[in-house]
C-alpha cells in the first residue's frame, strides 16, 4: 500500500538554506497540505493497527519521489493484476494527489480514502 | 600538462566506493554500531505524519535532493582558478574523510536524541549555551548564503535580455502552476508540473526571440536593476503561501535537479573532455583574481558543499531522522548521499577546467583586472557568439559552469548547434534552485528572526502577526541586500564559504561529544581529526579574510563601513565556533577524565 502526498517539512531547496524543516510547522499556509497528512496518518495508523507490523507494506512517500514509485508500481501490477485503465492512470501519476495505491490500483484519489475502502482493495 | 576528465571521473568513484566499503563501514559497525533492533524514532514517536518508517530509497531520494543545491556547482568552478588538482583532491578526500562522516555522525546523533535538531543536540550534549550560539551562528550563516547565491544569480542575468526573460518566465509559470495544482485541478501535481516543464522549455526557446526582438531592451536591465528586482522577489516570495510559488517551484526544481545532472554525467562520461586548466596555476601562491587568498587555506573555504557542508547538520537532524525506519539504513543513506554529492562537485569542477585558463578567467574576472592577467582568450569570442552573449567578465561562477556544461552537452552527437539553448537551459536550471533557496532561505531565517524578538515583545513572535512579518522579512532582506549591492563574489563567497565550514566544525564538534558520551572516547578521532582540520582552515581564513582583506578595506574610501561589518561579523562567526570548541572541551574533559576519577574514587571506597 502507497500512500502519496505532499509533505510540510520537505518544502524549499534545502541546500545552503537548511530548508523549512521543522519551521514548516509555523507556516500557516501548508495548513493545507498538514490537514491531509494527518489524515494519511489517521489511516497510516488504523491499517497497521488492524494487520500489524508485517501484515502489510504501508509505504508513504512524496510526489517528487517517482523514480521509486513507478518500478514499485510496475511490480504491484505485474502481481495483482488490475484493470487495464487504473493501470494506466497509476502508470502516468494520472491521479490527483493525496492518493492510495493499494495493489497498482489507485483508491480514493484527491482524497484520502476510508480505512473501510482500503481495506475492500486489501482483502 | 592536461589531463583527460575519464580517469578524474572513474578514479573518484573508485576511492569512494572503497572508503564507502571499509572505512565507513567501520565507522557504522564500531563507531555507532548501528543497532538494528534499536527502534528508530520513526517507530517509537510515530505519528504517521512527521515520524513513520520509510523506506530506505525513497528516503535516501529525499535526502540526497535536499543536501544538493547550489553550493556544490559554484564552489568548485570558483576553486578552479588554483587549477583542477586542489579542487579536486580537496573534494575527494574532504568528501570522504569528513564530508560524509559528518553527515553521518550528525544523522545518526539526532536518530539517538528522538530525532532532534543539530541547536537541540548541542544544547543536550553541550549546553544551553552552546546551543543558543549554534542557533546565532544559523542565523548569520543563512543570510551570507543567501547573500552568496544571490550574486551569482545576479552576475548570469546582468545585461542579458534571454535569461532575465527566462528567468522572469519561471515566476509566472510557478504561480500558474499553483493555482493550476491548487485551486484549479486541485491534486493534480504531475499534470502540474509537466505543464510547467513544457512552458519552462518554451520560455528558454523562445527567449532568444525576445533577445532579438523589440522587447529585448526591457529585459536587458544592469546590475543594480536585477538586483533590486531579486531583493523584492525575496521579499515578496517569503511572505507569500508556500503554494503560490513555493511548493510549485520546488516540483519543477527536484525534477530539473535530477535530470540536468543525471545529463551532465552521462555527457562527460560519453564526450570525456580533455582539461584545459592546468594542473595547477600560479595562484596556489595567492594573488588569484577570483579568490585573492593562498591555495591553503583558500581552497577550503572556496569549496564548501562537495566537501563537507554545514548546511547537511540542518538537514540530516531535520526531517530525515524522523523518518528512517532502521540504524542500519543511516549508513547508506548518510554517507552514500554525500558522496554522490562530491560526485556532482567533481562534475562541476571538470565542466569548468574544460574552458581554456584564459576564457575561464576572462569570464570569472571584471574585464579591468582581466587585462593586467596578461592573459590572451582563446575561445571567447566564438562561445560568446554562439550562446548569444557576452561573456566578458561576467562573475560569480554560474556564468563559466553553464558555459563548461552548454559545450560538454553540445559535444554530444546530434547536439552541435544547440549552444545557445543549452547555455540558458543551464542559467535557468541554476537560477532555478537558487531562487528557491532565497525563498525558503528568507523565510527560515524571518522565523528565526520572529522567534528572537519574541523574548523580548511577545506577539513579535506569532508568525501570523503581519507587521511583525513585514518587519522582520525586511530585516533579513536589507541583511543580504546589503551583503550583494556593497560585495563582489571575491568578498562574498569567502564568508559564505568560512561561515559554512564553520557550521560544519560545529556540527563535528557535537558529533565528537556524541561519541564521548556514549563511552566510545578511542573511536572520537573519526569526528576529531576532521573537526580540527575545517576548523583550522577555517579559521586561518576567517582571520586571513580580516586581516588581508577586510581591514585594508577600512583604509579605502568609500569602503570603510563595509569593511568593518565583514570584519565585525566574519570575526562574530569566528568567536561563536571557538565558544562551542571551548565548552566542548569543558564537556569532553569532564567525561573522559573526572568520570575516570569518580569511578576510581568509588573503586578506592569501596576496597
């Protein structure tokens, strides 16, 4: 399961700027981007606490970071076999963001999903 | 004697993976002794949102883009007036020997302090004291940076109607890109930013359309003119929401990064450029026209980020820490991350000794110094007329790196004809990230300056207090204004360079109390010997700086006040470095030695 949203303290070319860091926390406009984070660790939390540490790969990363998701992508859909258009969508990143990718397939895009819907994808 | 870039390039990935295999693998195992079933604080305060387990790549992607910017391109090209060998065994050596374990060292403290930052860890190891004057020391360094970044920017876009339109193009396309990826189609980053990367292409296209057109006058603004311009954007960028030019500019910026270098180093490694520059030039003896001071210690402070950063402490007891799901995924992504960073040092400095000493220097000197150089260009004007501009004298080190990558690109097949575009596509991918770093940079710093003034009048502090806002981004603003409308990058990127060194002496020097306190005192030279080779080097050249260069300056007309500030605030920086060394000798005697003799003392009782 990949959980892509934007991050606060990621903000801002870091190098020879030491970046926003926690000083992320003080601006009000990622406020935005902060309420759909925690969101994501309201989920984070409630999938791991039903399966565990190990019952499920719950990995949440950033948009930038594409050269990890797409061959992890690749290696969902080759595995579980999803329809060919969410294929297609998660392939391209053809998705509003915050998403969930749970097998190649995209869930509750432009949202973050329920615990119930990710779970229906899981099962 | 000139030498070919292939064996720089293979030779410098061979020294780094062998210290990669032993000697930070010894540092890993016997120094931190990296203990996986220590939960990180990505488990023990997981919060799913600031601290949650992440995957080893995606968070050494994440680090490794935040570690690179700037600093590593312009430092080695300035570095190249002692020649390419300095620069490059300074980068290579620096990189592993300190570099690298500075970053891990300081990775790892905050992993084993909950996460915390570089101030926080020095507060805790050290003392309060310590950790107030490592905050001072932030301060200060981030406004000289800026500062520092900003004059390359400057000196690129000067009397240049193509890349001042480029460059102009990149904050309407952010701001469209905002609205696009936030208000219009709300989430929709990739769409977002393909959109942007098309119409950052176009704007250098057809920048060259403006340059010969009607409109090129209104893009060909002097010095002074950029440079207000830049001081308003920095401004006016760091008290915008962080979605309206910020987060946009970033997308744009993280993907360029990537692509751009990953470019550089495949052409080097197709086209593998003889070295014009010499090995090593007569300025190792001081007197250069870029960098007026001796190779030692010069060529220290000249390369900064590639070697070993300051900055890195920021960022490697910021988000990371809180995010690494095991000790042992420090190891590669601390130490592999900055190597691949002096990777990218070395890039830039082949790209620079590939033009000819006397085009180098006739790019990086003011034409009037450049004439008593007795120098004779050799391709100048042919580059110049085959990138569109004028390329005399123009300083600050970004001018000659896109010079030295347009013509590494345009030796690849099928690239011949393309030097103009891909010399502004390299000005707007530096301007890019630098802008970036101004946005941000005077954002960090307005909320530090906030969180000062909240001692002593308590809603100075609030973040959402407009005149409070105003005023401080002001203070910041005329602070690195001051720096780029009285300096030159020879007085510039010296004290950029000092106070960056110095951040990172500081930061091995908490590393050392680290290792102390954790009982592992024979293993404290890793951190040690580093420490009090950047902090001797460093501080040569700060004092060297106000003695050479700064004092004489009092004597000029004109340049008194200046003269005095850099002296005043290079020798501040200084004193803040040498109170942390002090109180960390206090802490590193009082554990090494007077716990020996309590524990003696209790042996003797108890017999």
């Amino acid at each position: 399961m990949i959980i892509v949203r934007e991050d606060d303290g990621t903000g801002g070319c870091i190098c020879c700027s030491g970046g926003m860091g926690g000083f992320a926390k003080k601006e009000h406009s990622y406020d935005g981007i902060r309420k759909v984070a925690e969101e994501c660790e309201r989920l984070h939390r409630e999938i791991r606490e039903r399966f565990g540490d190990d019952g499920v790969d719950i990995i949440q990363i950033e948009p930038r970071a594409y050269l990890y998701l797409i061959p992890k992508v690749l290696k969902d859909i080759l595995k579980f076999n999803p329809s060919i258009p969410s294929v297609i969508r998660t392939i391209f990143l053809w998705y509003p963001v915050p998403v969930v990718i749970v097998n190649g397939k995209p869930v509750g895009t432009g949202r973050v999903p329920t615990t119930d819907e990710v779970l229906r994808e899981l099962k | 004697m000139t030498v070919n870039a292939m064996p720089l390039v293979v030779g410098a990935l061979c020294v780094m993976a062998i210290f990669y295999r032993y000697y930070h693998g010894f540092i890993a195992s016997k120094v931190a002794a990296l203990d996986d079933s220590r939960k990180t604080p990505a488990h023990t305060m997981y919060d799913g949102q600031n601290y949650y387990p992440t995957n080893k790549w995606v968070l050494f992607g994440h680090h490794f883009a935040a570690i690179t910017g700037a600093g590593p391109l312009i430092g080695p090209v300035l570095a190249a007036q002692f020649g390419v060998l300095p620069g490059y065994l300074w980068i290579l050596i620096g990189v592993v020997i300190a570099g690298a374990v500075h970053d891990f060292i300081i990775f790892f403290s905050s992993v084993r302090h909950g996460g915390k930052s570089l101030a926080e860890i020095a507060r805790m190891e050290i003392s309060p004291l310590s950790g107030i004057i490592a905050s001072i020391a932030i301060l200060f360094i981030l406004v000289v940076a800026l500062a520092g970044l900003g004059i390359a920017v400057i000196n690129a876009l000067s009397e240049s109607s193509w890349g001042t339109f480029t460059i102009g193009c990149t904050i309407p396309i952010a701001l469209f890109m905002g609205l696009y990826m936030y208000k219009f189609r709300k989430g929709r980053i990739a769409e977002g930013t393909f959109i942007g990367v098309i119409f950052l292409i176009l704007a250098v296209v057809f920048g060259k359309d403006i340059a010969h057109s009607s409109f090129a006058p209104y893009f060909t603004l002097p010095k002074t003119k950029i440079t207000l311009f830049i001081l308003i954007y920095g401004f006016v960028a760091s008290v915008l929401p962080v979605w309206m030019l910020l987060c946009p500019r970033d997308y744009l910026s993280a993907f360029m990064k990537i692509g751009t270098i990953a470019f550089l180093a495949m052409g080097i490694i197709i086209v593998h450029p003889e070295l014009k520059m010499p090995l090593l030039t007569n300025y190792i003896h001081g007197g250069g026209p870029i960098i007026h001071g001796k190779l030692f210690p010069f060529v220290f402070i000249t390369i900064a980020c590639g070697a070993v950063s300051g900055f890195h402490a920021l960022v490697a007891s910021g988000t990371s820490p809180k995010m690494v799901s095991k000790e042992s995924d420090i190891k590669t992504i601390g130490f592999t991350a900055m190597l691949i960073e002096g990777f990218i040092g070395i890039l830039a400095l082949i790209a620079a000794c590939s033009l000819f000493p006397a085009d180098y220097f006739a790019i990086n000197v003011p034409p009037g110094i450049f004439g008593k150089l007795g120098l004779s260009v050799v391709n100048l004007q042919q580059l110049s007329a085959e990138t569109g501009e004028n390329l005399l004298g123009r300083t600050g080190g970004a001018v000659s790196l896109a010079v030295g990558m347009a013509q590494i690109f345009t030796s690849v097949p099928g690239m011949r004809h393309l030097m103009d575009y891909w010399y502004h596509f390299a000005i707007m991918f530096e301007a890019l990230f630098i802008l970036t770093t101004i946005d941000t940079g005077t954002r960090v710093a307005r909320f530090m300056i906030q969180e000062f003034g909240g001692k002593f009048y308590k809603p100075f502090e609030r973040v959402d207090n407009l005149p409070s806002a105003i005023v401080s981004t002001a203070l910041i603003t005329c602070g690195w204004g001051y720096f780029v409308f009285t300096g030159n990058i020879s007085t510039i990127w010296p004290m950029f360079g000092t106070a960056n060194q110095l951040l990172a002496g500081i930061a091995l020097c908490v590393g050392t109390t680290v290792i102390i306190n954790m009982g592992r005192t024979k293993y404290a030279w890793v951190t040690l010997v580093p420490m009090a080779f950047v902090m001797a080097t460093t501080l040569s050249a700060g004092w060297m700086n106000i003695t050479q260069n700064f004092i004489p300056m009092t004597q000029k007309e004109g340049f008194v006040f200046q003269g005095y500030i850099n002296s005043i605030l290079t020798a501040a920086i200084m004193i803040c470095a040498v109170i942390i060394i002090l109180d960390s000798f206090r802490n590193w005697y009082r554990s090494v030695f007077m716990e020996k003799k309590e524990i003696l003392v209790k042996e003797v009782v108890s017999d």
